[in-house]
C-alpha cells in the first residue's frame, strides 16, 4: 500500500545533499505531496504495515520523518490518505525503511 502525506516542514540540511544516490533530497519542499510505499521489506511481520505510516493519524496530525542516509535531512508532514493501490508518480515517491 502506499500513504500520501503533505510535508509540512524540512530542515535546510537536505537541500545542501550533493551525493549522487541522495540527490533526491534537494527536490523536497514544503508544501508538496509526496507518495510513500509501504513494502514488505519495511513491513512488521505481525501487523503487516510499515513503521511510521501515520495508520491512527487523521487530519491534522503532525508526524515526523528522517531521510535515510542523512539523519540531518528531516521533517514533518501530515498524512492526507491511504491508497491500498500505489499508483505513485514517478516524482515525490519514497519508499519506507
């Protein structure tokens, strides 16, 4: 499945990221949807959801997330739905870890 979340605040660390494979950070912004899939690497075995996905969090609250591979590349958002078919863009779309 994949989550939409709007970001909602990122800290200047990720648009300063110059490493080839981690360029994808100087494209965040705040304001921008962005698409995450949950997949089974990332999923809990028991639950069979991904950590961080905002499962109980509806409207307007506030979760956090980090970049991996640049802890000082962060943020927050807010969940705006869950889609149980991705049909992420190729742009904006992360993947749980």
């Amino acid at each position: 499945y994949c989550v939409e979340f709007r970001t909602e605040s990122l800290l200047p660390h990720c648009a300063l990221e110059r490493r080839p494979y981690a360029r994808w950070m100087q494209y965040l912004r705040e304001g921008h949807t962005v698409c995450v899939a949950c997949q089974p690497p990332a999923m809990s075995a028991g639950t069979q959801r991904c950590s961080g996905d905002g499962h109980n969090a509806h409207g307007d609250k506030i979760l956090h997330w980090e970049a991996v591979g640049n802890s000082q590349c962060q943020g927050t958002w807010k969940k705006i739905r869950q889609l149980e078919h991705c049909s992420c863009p190729l742009v904006h779309s992360f993947i749980f870890t």
